[in-house]
C-alpha cells in the first residue's frame, strides 16, 4: 500500500500530474473548475489542451454546462467525447488515467490527491462511469 496516495501541493504540481495523463492511452474527466486555467496561469488551454486533443487518446469529458463547453460537445469526435452536466460548479477536477486517478482542488492551496490503489481506483472509475451512462 506504500505510495498508494500522493498529496502534491501547489500549481506546478497539478500541471505535472495533468502531463503524466498525456502517457494514457484513454483518460476521462470530470471538469467542474470555472478558475483552473487562470489557478494554471493559462497553462491548460495554451499547452496542454493541444496535446489532450492531438488524437493520441480516447477522452472522455464531463463537464460544467457553459457555451464553451457545449459547443466542445456539439464538435466532439470519436476520440474525444464531452458530456454536459448542470448546477454542479465547485473548484475541483477528477482525472482518471488507466492506472491512476486524481482529484484536484483549485481552492486557495490548489492541491492534487493521486490515488492508485487499485480498489479505490476501480470505486472511482465505476463513479465516473453511472455519471456518464446517466448523461446520454
């Protein structure tokens, strides 16, 4: 159980745990942050939002229902798909990798706990998904 659950404080340790999603070959969310990009000093959209979307993986992405977002889900393709959820906005991410989850906190002290316990993991991964089948 050693090392099953990290605690990383601080922005540059949300954009490093973010990056070693980009080695996923399949990788969803769940994007409920409306302050993320200016807590990662516009680091998501200018660099990472390039490499998420160059085709390389499958997302998935549940998201907070704003004019972007849904506009991001009208232009979803096979490899990237978004869900809209309503009346959820709280500073906070899930990223779940293959092997790993995150949650993320853009609070005052943005923080990520990265969990990969396999039993926690597979409990996370089952939430993300009732959340998805109950957004088609």
């Amino acid at each position: 159980m050693k090392n099953a659950v990290q605690i990383l404080e601080g922005a540059q340790a949300i954009k490093d745990v973010y990056t070693q999603s980009l080695q996923a070959k399949r990788v969803d969310f769940v994007c409920l942050s409306k302050n993320f990009d200016s807590t990662l000093e516009g680091w998501w959209s200018e660099r990472y939002a390039k490499e998420l979307y160059d085709g390389a993986r499958q997302t998935r992405e549940l998201v907070l229902d704003t004019a972007d977002n849904r506009q991001a889900a009208d232009e979803a393709g096979s490899t990237h798909q978004v869900r809209v959820l309503t009346k959820i906005p709280c500073e906070g991410d899930m990223i779940l990798a293959e092997d790993w989850v995150a949650l993320v906190s853009y609070g005052e002290e943005p923080y990520a706990v990265v969990h990969r316990d396999a039993a926690m993991v597979a409990y996370l991964k089952e939430m993300f998904e009732q959340l998805w089948q109950a957004r088609a």
